[in-house]
C-alpha cells in the first residue's frame, strides 16, 4: 500500500478514516503509478504535489494549486494560492475518475511543497 510510515499513519486512524485513506492512496496510485508515500510534516505526501490528513470525521486531501488557472483553482476547497484540498466524509464521495482527474491537473501546478 505505502512505505512503511504511511501505513503506520494509516494504522493510528480510526477504522473510518483508514479506509478512506486506503481508498485515497490506492486512487493516488491508479493516476500516478509508481509514487511513493512519506511522512512530511506529520501526514502522508505524495511527491510534491499531494498530501492527506486524517481528522475525526473526515480526510482532508490537499493538492498543490500553485500556478494553476483559477478555473482549476476552483475545482478544490479552500482560498490558498498554494495548496487546495477536497474533504471526504465517507467512501461514497470517493470517485476513482474525479480523484485521477485532480491528481493530474495538480501535476502541472508550480511549486510543490515541503
């Protein structure tokens, strides 16, 4: 699934939230075969460009906007000229096709971040 941190991270969530993290990195995966995941600032990225964060309810999935058209600016939630994310409650709003969608158009986004 991921390096071994990341499957600690996931393995310290609640059984809510650890499968929709699996579900969100398997999705991660499907658009960027061959990525590794590692621990940066206490979550789980995904080369420059991506992150997950797991909180009570939900997992957040942040995305590098950096560069990107407004109009792909306004596909992700939040104001931030750098990162975005999309906020996912239950595996139901995860959708492969929409996910693969927006890892893509993040790749072309500028900078990355830490």
């Amino acid at each position: 699934m991921a390096d071994s941190g990341v499957a600690k991270y996931v393995g310290r969530q609640k059984p809510a939230q650890q499968k929709l993290l699996r579900r969100l990195i398997a999705s991660i995966r499907k658009a960027l075969p061959g990525i590794r995941g590692e621990m940066r600032l206490g979550v789980p990225w995904f080369g420059e460009k991506l992150y997950l964060a797991a909180f009570d309810d939900h997992v957040n999935m942040g995305f590098s906007v950096s560069g990107l058209p407004k109009k792909e600016k306004d596909l992700f939630l939040g104001k931030g000229n750098l990162m975005r994310h999309l906020k996912f409650f239950s595996l139901d709003e995860v959708e492969d096709k929409k996910i693969i969608r927006l890892v893509k158009i993040a790749q072309k986004s500028g900078c990355g971040c830490p």
